[in-house]
C-alpha cells in the first residue's frame, strides 16, 4: 500500500484536487439552485464591475513589482493621497494660487531633477522647469468652479507624480542593489508616513466626493437598470466607468511594456537592477516613471472608489482585498493584475450570494480560489516562470 | 470644509439659538459636588487612549478636542477643587497589540495614580477586562460590548461601565418601537445588513431575536455582512429582500448607512423597506454622505432612516447642556467636521470623570487617597445627570451601560426651518461652496428616554 502511494502519489494528489474540486462545484451548485436567475446574473455583473475596480488597483501593484521587483504595501495609502488631492482641488471654489504654485513647483523640480539635481544648474532645465510650473499651476487654478474636473485632474496628476518621486527618490532609489526584501519593508514604513500625512492634512473624518453626480438631478447618476431572466439587474454607472478605465489602462499597459523602449527597460530592471545599470539603463529614471505612472494610478482607483463610497482612510484597505487578485493573477503581470481582480470580483460577490452571514465571500473564496490556482500553477495565471541558472 | 461650515451654522440656526459670543460664556451646566478637599498644587489626569488614526479615527478624533477642550476649560478657571487637570493619551491605531502596549506603559509610568481610565471601543474593552480588574482600574467608555462589560457568561459584571446602552439592548428598544407603531410598519420582518465585528453583529445574538419575536417582530436569522472597503452591497440588500425583511438594521458608521440606503434606492425599495440602525447611524457624517444619492422624490437617500439617540444631540439647543457645548465648540475654533457624537458625548464623559474624582476625594479625603476601588464604589453609587442631563450617569444593581435610550429619525430641514421637509420644493438647500446644494441634516427624536430591555441574557 505505501509502496503504491509512494509511486502514485502524483497522480494521487490530483485526483484528491479533482474531487475536492467537483465537491466544490456540487455545493456552489446546490446552492445556487434555488435562486432566481436574475439573482444569478446580477451577482456576476456586481463581481465583474466590483473586479474591475480590483484590477485597477492591482494594476498599480503589478507595474511597481513588473519594474523593480518590489510588491508595494504603501498603495492603499497612495490611493488615499490622491483621492484626497483630488476632493482638495474639486470641492473648493476658490483654489489657492500659492498652494498650486508650490505643488507645481516640488513636483517640477522633482521631475527635473530624477537624474541628478545638478540638472538644475542648466539653465534649459531652468527653463522647462518654470514653464512647466507656470504651466501645471495655471491648469490648476484658471476659471471657476465650472473649470473644477481641470483643476482637479491636474492636481491630482501633479500630486501624483511628486508623490511617486518623493517615495522612489528618497526611500527606494538608495537602496538600489540591497535585498528586495528591504525594499519590501521600506513600502510597510512609507504606508505609514502617507498615513500619517493624510490625517495631518485631511484629518479623519469621511468626505464627500461628488464626481458621480447627475448634475441635473444633483445626485448620483442613475443605475442602468436591466429587465431580464424574470427580474432586475442593476449597473452602477460608477463602476462601470471603473471598469472601462481600468480595460484602458490595461491595454495601454500592455503595448507601454512591450513596444516601447521605456517599457522594455522596465522589464530589464526587473530582472537585475545592477545588471541592467552595468549595461547603460538608466535604472534611477526607470524606477522613478515607474513609481510616478503607479502612484497616477493609485490615485485613479482612489478618486473612483471614494466617488463610489465616500472618502475615508478606509479607502487603504481595498488594496488589502486586491492582494490575493495580484498573487492569483500573477506578480509580475499586467493581465493577471485585470484578470485575478475579474475573478476574485467575481468569487466574492458569489461568496456572499451563498453565505454573507459568515463573510464566505470575502474571508473566505477568494483564498479558498487562490489556493487552487496557486497549487496547480505557483506562479500565478499569467505570472512568468522563473528558472534559476545555476 | 467651508460647505460643513455653512451647514452646521445653520444648524444653530435651525434650533433658534445663536452662538453666544466670548463676552457671554454660559455657566457650567452640570450640578457639580462641592469640593471638600484642596487639591491646589495636583493634578488630575484625564487618561484615555484608543484608536485615532485606524478604521474609526473620523469618528474618534474629536474625543481628544473635546477633552482638551474640557482641561483647558477647567485650568482657566482655577481646576478642579484647585488641581490642575491634564489629559494622558496614546493613538493605538486600532491594532489590539498597540492598545496591550500602551495600556502597560500606562500602568508602569503612572502607577497608582492611574484609577479611571477612558476607552473607546468594544475591542480594547474585551482585550483588557480582565487586567482592569486585576490592576482595580475603572474605565469609562461610551459604549461596550457583551462581553467587555458583563464577561463570556454576561453575567460578571466588571470594571468597565459605557453610557450608551448596549447595542442589543438598543435593537430590541427598537423592536419595541416597531412593535408599538404598527401602522408604520406593518408585518415587520428585519435583517440585519451590517459591518463584521463585535461592534457590526451586535443584536444578532439568538436573545434579541427571540425578544423581538416574543412581540410579534420577525428577526432573520442570518445577518448580511458588509466591509467599510465595499463598493457594492446589491447581493447583501437583495438577499436580505428575497429573505422577506421590509426593515433593514445596520451597526454600521458613516459611508455604512449610506452607502445601504442607496443600495434601496437603486434597486427601487427606498419606499417598501425601512431603514433603522444604532446610534452611529444618526451621526452627521450619514447625513452629509447619505446625500450623494437622492431618492426619487428629491429627499437624500438617509432621509427617514430611524436610530438610537441614548443623548441630547446638537440640535436639541434648548438644553442648557448642548448650549454650553455648542459654546465651547465655537469658542475653541473647532472643526466643523468635529461636531458629532464623539465630541458631544466626549464633554460628557469628562464631566463623569470630574465628578466622580471629587466625590471620591471627600470620600478618602484627598486626591492621592483615591484608590480604583474607591472610584469604582463611587462610580456605582452616582445617580448623575451628566453635564445636567446629556445623558445619565446610573449603574446601580450591577449594571455597567446606559438604561435609557429614545428612537429619533433623521430628516432634512425645511426652508422655514420649522420642521423636515416633505420635499426638495420645501427643502433648505444650501451652497456647498463648489457649485452644488447641501441639505442640512436633523434628527428628530420620536419617543422620550425611556428604559432599554435587558437582552444580554
């Protein structure tokens, strides 16, 4: 007997797999029988919209992780930064004209100064410099109210940006060629610097923020409204924006890393930081277009999730929830990113249809899922097998 | 910021009652002992730590206003019984290994001065009951659960004692309300769709449901659950609907409750199903973001949404308490967004305290006399009305939260501001400072205080 199972074990284990899986399959389905296909089919349209979202925000992560091979935990807290840059700038009537000065001023000067601050001394750096100060702080402060989603899209653009930089240069960029692992840990302690700027600047309490807004009815805009398979289905036209953003950014991703020279640097990075700066790739640059192009992204999925809810620090912990969609899809991969956030929408939302009174939905599936395809394929659906040379 | 601003003047416009300006401070309201000891020369520490910087900083943040509001109030005005008062505090984060943390630097540094300590949540309760008790330190916090103020059995009652009552206790005050008003709520059937948690589940223990169902309202079984990081609760709400509930309670914050009552209207229920929940439901917060979705007949989603008011609230400015509060909240400068239920009920609780040390002190006779046993005995003994009626102070017969409670509904007011409107045509709408209206929240309480049933089993 122990001589068969030691033979067969293979075979052995994925049969248990097998069964485990039509078990699984067998009460998804019993459970499910009893319900109303429209409950059926608003389930996945939630899990698919909700996803969406997810794939947003895991696209942040997977871009930082494709580039320089580390996984960011400050992302939440990126999120959060941005949404509330971009409430600062669209909720106020009367934008300050010093308070965008000064944000386009640090964030110029961070961007001209990515290579060296010596950079500065040139005086056609000198002058892009101030032309694009003068520039970003007038997109941020001209006209009115009715100017509002400029100001707020360039404020937060220029937010973003010396957010990304201020991280990259000041607590990834030295400890190029140290262990990952430190990187790793320096995300942990920047989460809670952002953390702990955010309830400086913004405090804590919940805010508002009207980007959803019918501006005819003053409210939210309408849900489209399905009549099918004998019922209702509801589509927040919120998330579907989410979602048809986060298919952008996905494709834009797909060709920046894969026809452009930028991108393809990117990927060298990844590999070997040392090795790709032996070879004459600007490793300091890539990593910060890198961190500015995620911290923009961040910021995207901050503003449409505290559209969608209400702007709070709670916001953070969505990245938490994206986790398990980043590993399922595969660290380093752009799909996986939309793709782990689609299915993780997706199991969540089922979770909760056949047992919300225990949070199966989201204590539980997701991980139960991830579990599987981590098994069958560690790296991820769509994350790159690595073999080591020795 | 500037929006709230607005919102909230008008808000003390609404009750008829204007600021009082710097020259004509209001007396202190409560019925305070006198002193019989001089303490010139000591100081009494307000200690007090929590999470203020975790998942539910925007509703604790202005307990440190308000008690520094209230130190500063007293040393302006010689202290208490002569000792200067002070305030010891520590943000925890909400992470129960930091709330262990302070909580043993508290009790190395400050010994045996440290008698009465000010908690915030239900969590950091039930991680130190037992160590209170250990070390005889008395705690105060607004509200507790179960298990942090009776024990596991909920019948040992411990060193911790919360103003508000418990939050079963104050689901099946509601049953009863529902229960009385049968008109209003016909066959009433309730689900709870609610956050996780010793806070979240709270109500939905087998106790309550059999309470509500002894009169004659159905309770369902298993609660929806829903994370303060949702987007969407559709499934949550429909399941809750397909299980037959026409009320929805939720023991949810801010985005929780509003962010159900436009899941009803966008699925087009917002007029079949009610919605109710627990005291944090009628804080501003919900009805500032229950405004992002409007019902179809122009009202914000929250409008009618029914909750607990174990409190005086901010509109209630005929009471000399809320007055005196609303003073102090001008006269420090405060943020508008700080004017909740944590600011409030914060004023309150440092009244408890300074009343509860000066009767202590005559009790042993000086401020380092004071012993936690000696709080604790006076502690059960008080029959106080906190800052002269905010709420009561009473923990006789072993009792260790508030007996009295009153079921309010949030509305919005009218453009005379006499009353709620029906209506966006008669709805006081105000300039949000970025192009858009504002409708400016009230709560209406709906019954007067009246005792809580005991739940806790």
């Amino acid at each position: 007997m122990t001589e068969f199972i030691n033979r067969n074990k293979r075979q052995l284990t994925w049969t248990l797999y097998a069964v485990a899986a039509v078990l699984l399959l067998l009460f998804i389905g019993d459970q499910l029988a009893g319900l109303k296909a429209a409950r059926v089919v608003q389930t996945l349209i939630s899990g698919l919209l909700v996803g969406g979202v997810y794939g947003l925000v895991a696209l942040g992560i997977v871009v930082i992780n494709k580039a320089s091979g580390v996984f960011n935990f400050a992302h939440g807290w990126m999120m959060v930064v941005g949404g509330m840059i971009f409430w600062s700038f669209f909720t106020v009537s009367e934008i300050s004209l010093m308070g965008a000065g000064l944000l386009a001023a640090a964030t110029m000067l961070m961007i001209m100064t990515t290579v060296s601050y010596r950079n500065l001394l040139e005086r056609r750096n000198l002058a892009i410099a101030l032309g694009g100060t003068a520039a970003l702080t007038a997109l941020m402060t001209v006209g009115g109210i009715e100017w509002r989603w400029l100001h707020a899209l360039s404020g937060t653009f220029a937010g973003a940006i010396l957010t990304g930089l201020a991280v990259e240069r000041f607590t990834i960029r030295p400890l190029i060629g140290q262990p990952l692992f430190t990187a790793v840990l320096m995300t942990l302690a920047v989460a809670e610097v952002l953390h702990g700027v955010t309830q400086i600047a913004w405090g804590t309490v919940e805010l508002n923020l009207p980007v959803f807004v019918d501006p005819q009815t003053n409210s939210r805009f309408r849900p489209i409204r399905l009549e099918a398979f004998d019922g209702l289905a509801i589509i927040r036209v919120e998330l579907v924006i989410a979602f048809i953003l986060a298919i952008v950014a996905f494709i834009g991703f797909i060709l920046f890393f894969r026809y452009t020279s930028v991108g393809l640097a990117m990927r060298a990075t990844s590999e070997d930081q040392q090795l790709a700066q032996s070879v004459g790739l600007r490793v300091r640059v890539i990593l910060a277009i890198t961190w500015a192009v995620a911290a923009f992204l961040a910021s995207i999925a901050g503003v449409l999730q505290g559209g969608a809810v209400g702007l709070s620090l709670n916001i953070s912990f969505v990245a938490l929830r994206v986790f398990p969609a980043v590993l399922l899809g595969g660290l380093e991969s752009i799909t996986g990113a939309l793709v782990g956030g689609i299915i993780i929408g997706i199991v969540e939302q089922f979770g909760t249809l056949i047992n919300s009174s225990e949070q199966a939905g989201t204590n539980l599936a997701p991980y139960v899922v991830l579990m599987l395809v981590l098994v069958i394929r560690p790296d991820g659906l769509f994350g790159e097998k690595r073999i080591e040379r020795i | 910021m500037k929006k709230l601003s607005l919102l909230l003047a008008l808000l003390l416009l609404l009750a008829g009652v204007l600021p009082m300006t710097a020259q004509d401070m209001l007396p202190y309201p409560s019925d305070l002992t006198e002193c019989e000891v001089d303490l010139t020369g000591e100081t009494i520490n307000i200690f007090h730590f929590g999470d203020l910087s975790g998942p539910y900083a925007f509703i604790t943040q202005p307990i440190v206003s308000a008690v520094t509001d209230a130190v500063n109030y007293w040393n302006g005005r010689g202290g208490v019984c002569g000792a200067e008062l002070a305030q010891v505090y520590e943000d925890t984060g909400g992470s129960r290994e930091a709330a262990q943390s302070a909580y043993d630097r508290f009790t190395s540094t400050y010994g045996g001065e440290l008698d009465l300590l000010l908690l915030y949540s239900s969590d950091d309760g039930e991680l130190l009951r037992e160590q209170l008790a250990e070390d005889e330190i008395v705690s105060y916090i607004a509200a507790g659960s179960i298990e942090s103020l009776y024990g596991e059995d909920g019948q040992t009652p411990g060193w911790l004692y919360a103003s508000n009552p418990l939050y079963i206790n104050q689901f099946g005050f509601f049953c009863q309300f529902v229960a009385a008003n049968s008109v209003a709520f016909p066959d009433p059937v309730i689900a709870f769709v609610t956050w996780p948690g010793a806070f979240g589940q709270a109500g939905t223990e087998p106790a309550a449901r059999e309470y509500c169902g002894g009169l004659g309202v159905e309770v369902l079984p298993e609660p929806q659950i829903f994370l303060p990081t949702d987007t969407d609760i559709l499934t949550q709400v429909q399941n809750a609907v397909d299980g037959g509930a026409n009320i929805l309670y939720t023991n949810s914050l801010a985005t929780g409750p509003a962010l159900l009552a436009g899941t009803l209207v966008d699925l087009g229920l917002e007029n079949e199903i009610k919605l109710a929940g627990v005291n944090w439901v009628m804080d501003t917060s919900v009805g500032i973001l229950g405004q992002r979705v409007l019902k179809p007949d122009g009202l914000p989603s929250v409008d009618g949404m029914f909750g607990s008011m174990p409190f005086l609230w901010w509109t209630e400015l005929s009471h000399p308490a809320v007055q005196f509060v609303t003073q102090q909240f001008n006269a420090n400068n405060r943020s508008p967004a700080e004017q909740n239920i944590a600011y409030l009920v914060s004023w309150g609780v440092a009244d408890a305290i300074i009343e509860t040390t000066i009767r202590t002190a005559n009790a042993v006779g000086s401020l380092d006399g004071v012993t936690g046993a000696a709080i604790r005995e006076t502690a059960e003994a008080m029959d106080y009305a906190v800052l002269g009626g905010l709420y009561q102070h009473s923990f006789e017969k072993g009792m260790r939260d508030g007996v009295l409670n009153r079921i309010a509904v949030l509305k919005y007011a009218n453009t005379t501001m006499s009353g709620a409107a029906t209506g966006p045509d008669d709805a006081l709408l105000i300039d949000d400072g970025a192009g858009g209206k504002l409708f400016v929240p009230i709560v209406v309480p709906l019954s007067d205080f009246m005792e809580v049933p005991q739940l806790r089993g």
